[in-house]
C-alpha cells in the first residue's frame, strides 16, 4: 500500500492524480482532511501501524505565503523538521 502524506495540496493532488492514472492503490491523508497531525507523533506512529505503508510519498509541509514565511520562518522550519522527524 502507498500512503500519500498532504495528499490535499498542491503536490499531493498531483501525485494523487498520477496514482489514479496508474491505477495504484494509495491511501491520502492530511491535516485538512482531519486524518493525522504529523507534528504529533503519537498520531503519525498511529497512522503507520494502521496502514502499514510499503511506500510513503511525502507532500505535507507546513506552509504559508511569501509574506507568511517571512514573518514565521522559525515556525515554518521548526513544524516541518519537527513532521519529517516524526515521519522517519
């Protein structure tokens, strides 16, 4: 099974598309769709026993506009390490 991380953004719907076309099975799941908070890890350890991935495509990040990262750049760095840790 492939589990697609921010399967609701701009990448993730892309690659979702992709999947589709190819007729691979894939779960998508993100903070928007309510499934999973990756900065949690009790929720990310959560997920994987759930689905037990043979893939992980990763597309989540915490993100913002140009003026956004400029005004939280910290925040921005700090919440997407802190996800992709969790994810390791």
């Amino acid at each position: 099974m492939i589990l697609v991380l921010g399967g609701t953004g701009f990448l993730g719907q892309a690659v979702c598309r992709k999947l589709d076309s190819l007729h691979l099975q894939y779960i998508s799941t993100s903070l928007h769709k309510g499934r999973v908070d990756l900065r949690d890890k009790a929720e990310v350890f959560r997920l994987f026993e759930i689905v037990s991935p043979e893939y992980v495509i990763n597309c989540a990040a915490y993100v913002g506009g140009i003026q956004f990262g400029y005004k939280h750049f910290a925040e921005l760095f700090y919440y997407n390490m802190q996800m992709t840790m969790n994810i390791l």
